[in-house]
C-alpha cells in the first residue's frame, strides 16, 4: 500500500498559528493525493491535539474511500523509527482512518 507523506512537522509553536500555517501550506497537498495519506506531526503540547484530530477526521472525511491518519513522533532516532512502525501498521490495517496515533516515548 502505497501512502502520500505529508510532512507538518515544522510547524508553529502556538496552536492557532500552526492550524493556519497547515491550512495555508500543507493541506493542498493532503487534498490532491490520490493515494492514502499519512501527515507526520512533531510532538507538541496537548494544546494541537484538537485542532490536529479535527483536521485529520474532516479530511478523511472528504477523502474516503482512501484513509487519513495522522503520526506524531518525535525528532531523533527513536521518533524516526516510530513513525515508521506506526506507518507500517497503517499499511497493514485497511479499516483505520481519521485517527492520529502518537509514538510513545519518541522525544529522544
């Protein structure tokens, strides 16, 4: 199974900024894949969580039948390596869309 990447993890700090910085740059690409997609996320406080599920659920939403997820994952190795375990399940799981799963323990 193939997947568009959408890489949003250079983001502004604060919330609003980094939903409108998403909207302004990284949404059009999510909207033109013709593939499932999967947006990379870096962690962040629990101040993104809603605007990051909103996002997610409402472009699956628009792009079903292919699936939206979601993958927060920290920098560095362990993060890299997470995200890519979480991508791999995704792969496999054809029923999970609309979701942003979190690497746990990936701020290393």
């Amino acid at each position: 199974m193939s997947f568009t990447v959408v890489d949003a993890r250079q983001l502004a700090a604060a919330p609003l900024d980094a939903a409108a910085q998403f909207g302004r740059d990284r949404l059009a690409m999510a909207r033109a894949a013709t593939d499932d997609v999967i947006v990379l996320f870096a962690t962040a406080d629990h101040t993104h969580a809603s605007w990051r599920k909103a996002m997610i659920e409402e472009l699956a939403r628009e792009a079903a039948p292919r699936r939206v997820n979601g993958v927060v994952a920290g920098s560095g190795a362990n993060g890299q390596t997470g995200a890519n375990e979480v991508m791999d399940y995704l792969a496999r799981a054809p029923g999970v869309t609309g979701q942003v799963l979190e690497v746990a323990g990936s701020n290393a």
